[in-house]
C-alpha cells in the first residue's frame, strides 16, 4: 500500500476523473497565506480529518497522515486543508475541502463560477482536469442531492472510442464547481441521512452504541463480518450496543438482489426469524447459485422458522423490494462502494478490520455518549 491509495480510491469513485487523467491530489487552488482559522471544533480538527480520510479510505496505519488547520478557502462554502500521506517513500499533498457547516467531505478538483451556465462548466473542467480538445464533453441536468448545499448532475466524456461517465456537483448558487466527490463528513449528519425505524436489529433500542451495517449476502467479507458480529461483537457488548442490518446488492453479484429480497420478507413476516435466516444465508452462500437460489432460499428459511408459502409468494413478487431499493439508495448517498460498510454512532467502517480496531471505535463511541449525555444533563448556563 502506498501513498496513491488516496488517488487510486478517488478515481474509483469517479470514472470521469480517470477517463480524463486528472490528478485529483494536486489541487487546482491554492490557499491564501494568511488564511488559517481555528478549528475548535473537534468534528473539523486536523486529528478529526485525519481519522475520517483513514477510515473511510482504509489507510493502514502504517502510512503516516497528517492535515494542517483548517483555513479559509477562496470559495465561500468551504474551508481547506490540505492532507499529506507518507509511507516512507514518497509524500503526497492533498486539497480537502469541509463545508462550513462540517456536514461535507469534498476531494477532487474544485473551481470557481461566475454565471454556472453549461457552456462555462465544461470550458473549467476542460481547465482544470487538462481535457484533450477531441474528448467531447456533455453535463446533463443538475438535480437535488442529500447535501442541501449541493446540486450533481452526469457528465458524459467521448473521446472517439469509448464513453464515460462520472459525476459532477455545484452549489445552488452555481458559482463553484467540483470535479470529484462530495462525502457526508459530520458523524450527526451521517446519522440523519439513516433510516432506523422499522429497520431488522438486534439489541436495545435504546444502547449508546448503533453500528448500521450494509451488506450483500453474496459477499464472502460480509459472511465473515456477521460471523464476528453474531459470536464476538454482541455477546462482549450486550446491552450497550445494537446492530441495523441493510441491505446493499452489489449490481455484480448473480443472486444477491433475490437473497436480499428474500431476507427482507422474512423480515416482514416473523421479525424473530430474521437475524437466524440472515446467519444462515451467509453460512451457506456457497451452495447458493442462480439456478437453486429460490429453493436454496426456501429451504433455509424453513430451517429459520419463516413461513415457506408466505416467503415463497413474497419472493416470487417481490413484495419487498422497495425495502431493498431504500437500503441500496441510502447506501448510495452515504458514499458506499463496497461491502460490508458500517457506521458506528455515524462513524465509517469500511471492511472488517481486527478486533482490537473494533475495541477502539465501540470505546470512543461510548465515551463520546457518555459525554453527550452530561451534557445534554448539565443545567444551561
């Protein structure tokens, strides 16, 4: 692993970046001098920023990161830092942007508007991202985002022998632009953007402690996480800590869409049955395949405990895919690209790290709630 990791999981989550060959890490804008503003916030302090770009990027600990204050940016949604990765070889800097607000995590290539007409936009990005004058470039309409201050829209790039597309965002007022991503940031922001009502679970409702998993239940990793989760992580937190199950099919995946679908039922149909028939689907994802995976579904869900003719009519027509859908849409705009990802009390965790990295997030979560919670008790001034 070295210090590209950052780039190299930048353009994967914008194909449009590396059809162009933009240089996400080099920043196009460069701070004032005189720019540097506390950050006294901790959500926003440099440790902060540094822990988010490691957990949601997977940064071993063996490559050193580090980020300056925030300062002031020449864009008014934003403040900037910059982030450096070392892994003993090479150094490499990085624009970040925050919002404001500390909701948002934005990374790529960041400019900045005087009208926000189509015409202006595809002249800055074929600036700023060095587009080949033969690659044609095509922006569709801008809609809404669960980023209030931002707006995204496709942008199509043709260079004669292929087609390509990624994604590109302005804020409402159309006067900066980004060429790369826009992340939910702020932990309680995160957590607005979860649904947990009505979602599978297990433990209290009311435990200091929610991770929200998001998994596919054709995904090897995943079957291993909930092995974790089912014989180490619940039983060493008990009463401080629930789990949300969610469902996130993977479009690559042959069966999982119809093994989500299927879960999801038996959800709906004995919510006592569902965590032993999610453990048993993932016990036996090897003998599951597209051809038996309607049997295979129906023949464990007896062993759960779920009705057969009610999972049955509920899988053949599809009465719970809406319940999928969300959870694949939810997962979309938290920024997922791979399973499992968790949230912990708003947290990323992407993959299954060790234990003792378990240990340390469910730790500062808890003590993170014990703070909330004197506070919240404390008498105003």
């Amino acid at each position: 692993m070295t210090c590209s990791l950052l780039r190299n999981a930048l353009l994967t989550c914008s194909v449009c970046l590396l059809l162009i060959g933009a240089n996400p890490l080099r920043g196009e804008t460069k701070r004032p001098q005189d720019a540097r503003v506390p950050a006294t916030n901790e959500l926003a302090s440099p440790a902060r920023i540094v822990q988010y770009v490691r957990d949601r990027f997977e940064v071993p600990e063996s490559v050193k990161l580090t980020a300056e204050p925030l300062g002031n940016s020449q864009f008014p949604v934003f403040l900037e830092t910059t982030v450096t990765s070392d892994d003993g070889k090479e150094k490499r800097a990085n624009n970040v942007f925050i919002t404001k607000d500390g909701r948002c995590f934005v990374m790529g290539n960041v400019f900045a508007l005087r009208e926000g007409s189509t015409a202006e936009l595809i002249r800055c990005i074929r600036e700023v991202a060095k587009v080949p004058p033969q690659t044609d470039l095509k922006i569709g309409t801008f809609d809404k985002t669960p980023y209030p201050q931002f707006l995204k829209s496709l942008i199509t790039a043709n260079d004669g022998n292929k087609t390509q597309t990624g994604e590109v965002f302005i804020t409402k007022d159309r006067r900066t632009g980004i060429l790369g991503f826009v992340l939910p940031f702020g932990e309680d922001f995160v957590l607005s953007m979860i649904k947990t009502k009505d979602m599978p679970s297990q433990g209290p409702t009311n435990a200091p402690v929610t991770l929200v998993e998001y998994a596919d239940l054709e995904c090897p990793m995943c079957a291993r996480l909930q092995e974790f989760l089912e014989k180490e992580f619940l039983p060493k937190y008990g009463e401080k800590v629930r789990v949300i199950f969610k469902e996130f099919p993977l479009p690559g995946h042959e069966w999982s869409r119809t093994a989500a679908v299927a879960n999801e039922c038996a959800y709906e149909i004995n919510p006592e049955a569902f965590p032993r028939y999610r453990t048993l689907i993932f016990a036996n994802q090897n003998t599951i395949n597209v051809a038996n995976v309607r049997e295979r579904l129906l023949s464990l869900g007896d062993e759960a405990g779920v009705d057969r003719v009610k999972l049955a009519g509920c899988i053949d027509s599809q009465a719970s895919l809406s319940r999928v859908e969300a959870g694949r849409q939810e997962g979309n705009d938290l920024g997922i690209n791979k399973t499992p990802t968790s949230f912990v009390n708003g947290r990323i965790v992407v993959g299954l790290p060790p234990q003792s990295a378990w240990d340390k997030i469910v730790a500062e979560a808890l003590l993170a709630s014990k703070r909330g919670d004197a506070a919240g008790s404390s008498p105003a001034p």
